[in-house]
C-alpha cells in the first residue's frame, strides 16, 4: 500500500512561494535578527541600487545602438550642470538647458511622434533596456504610421523635460523612455511616459505610464504592444493622462491587432 505523502512543511511553503517573486519574503531569522545571507544580499541590494543612481550616462553608446535601428538622434542635457545639482534640484532636470534649446528649435518640423531617451535615476535602465525596446516598438510605429522626429538623448533629465523637448521639435506626441528609481531588487527598470500636445508645465495627471519595463519584469514586446494600444487610442481620442485607460489587455485576449491612426 503506498504511503501517503507527507504535507508540507511551513517553512517548504514559503520557499515554493520565494522562488516566485523577487520580493524580500521567507528570509528567515537568526535569533531575534535576520540571517548573515540575508543581511550580506541586503547590502549588495542597496549598492547596486546606488550604482545605478550614479553609473555615469553614456549617451554616444546608446546614440550608435540607435544608428543601427537607422534612427537619428540629437543629444541634449537638462539645466542641472552635474549629478549632484540633479539630485538636489528636480526642477532643473525637469528644463532643458539654453543650448539645447537652441539646437532642437533648429531640429523643428512637424511630425507624430518624438521619442525622448532620458537617463533618469539608473541609467543602467537605458543602457541595457532601451535599444531593445525601441526595437520592439518599431514595428508597431511603422504599422500605425507615425512620423518620427529625431530621438533625443537627454542627460541629467527627469520625465517633464520630454514635454519641453518634443514641444520644441513640432511633435504632436512625446514618448518619454526613462531610468526609473532603483528599486532593491529592480535597479534597471526602465520607464514610458506618453503625453499628447506636450508642452512646458504639464503635470502628470497629462501622461500614461507604462512601469519596470525589463527582462525581468513586463518584457519587450509585452510593454510595446501596451504602448502602441496607448498611441492609437491617444490619437484617436487627442488627448492622454487620466482620462486615458490602458485597456489593452482586453484587445490582446481578443487577438485584436493594434490597429492604424484614424487619418494618419
């Protein structure tokens, strides 16, 4: 007769579920504190989280991994003049600096869409995420038939200077890619930020976000197929932000492809 298998033990549960998530669950504990392990992953957590806050931009790699898609691409940097002025003056990262400026005003037509390759808080984000996204969007842009501006690579930006950058280019929609905060199991997530009729002094209550757009978080291809779906339906409808739902996982369970822009 056979024996009846023995039920789980608690601490077997837990570790069945810890192999699931990346979050800081059954760590255990010694004593009244938590296992050497788990103090040592903590700290190589945190440092690399620091790392990417402080791993230097590296905007000629990303504008050659960008010339291989054929894509042009202008640099540009906010207000903040270093790192330490970006992380003490978000409102200097927010604008882009006089110069650059200048340049995109000399750039200026009108087009769809510009797409603005910002460093953020973890540049890690873009060097390792955003040529592979961009590269899983370019299909369905293609698709929808958008017109392109020149990509801007911004240094030492955050999300609001897109809307200044695509305003000074004539586009009719800005696509922000940005290194989003470290998390300390997440210290490369990249982020996406749609703002129709983007113009200096929108708030975020104007912008779709799409989060953690990684390999090991929402892949490639999954976030490009939410983002073409937040595209179209923001031409469609002229407007993004709140009043904009990420409906599409409904047009994805029913095979529904993402379709061109009325008019475009």
């Amino acid at each position: 007769m056979k024996t009846p298998d023995k039920p789980a033990s608690t601490a077997q549960r837990w570790a069945e579920l810890a192999q699931l998530t990346p979050a800081r669950i059954a760590l255990g504990r010694s004593g009244a504190s938590l296992p050497t392990r788990e103090v040592l992953r903590f700290g190589l957590a945190h440092a690399l989280a620091r790392d990417a806050v402080h791993e230097p931009f590296r905007p000629e790699g990303l504008a050659a991994d960008l010339a291989a898609l054929s894509l042009d691409t202008v640099m540009v940097e906010s207000a903040a003049r270093s790192r330490g002025d970006y992380l003490r003056r978000p409102d200097l990262g927010r604008g882009l600096s006089e110069e650059s400026r200048r340049v995109l005003l000399a750039r200026r037509g009108a087009c769809d869409l510009a797409i603005i390759v910002a460093d953020g808080l973890s540049s890690t984000a873009i060097h390792q995420n955003a040529a592979p996204f961009i590269t899983a969007l370019l299909p369905h842009l293609k698709r929808q038939g958008l017109t392109l501006a020149p990509v801007v690579i911004a240094s030492q930006a955050r999300v609001a200077l897109g809307d200044e950058a695509a305003h000074a280019l004539g586009a009719r929609m800005a696509l922000v890619l940005i290194g989003e905060r470290p998390g300390l199991s997440s210290p490369d997530s990249l982020g996406a930020y749609l703002t129709f009729a983007p113009r200096p002094g929108l708030t975020d209550a104007a912008r779709n976000c799409i989060s953690n757009i990684r390999p090991g978080g929402l892949d490639f291809e999954a976030a490009a197929f939410k983002l073409a779906w937040l595209i179209d339906q923001a031409f469609n409808r002229s407007l993004t932000g709140v009043d904009l739902k990420d409906e599409s996982g409904s047009a994805l369970e029913g095979g529904t492809a993402v379709g061109a822009i009325a008019g475009a």
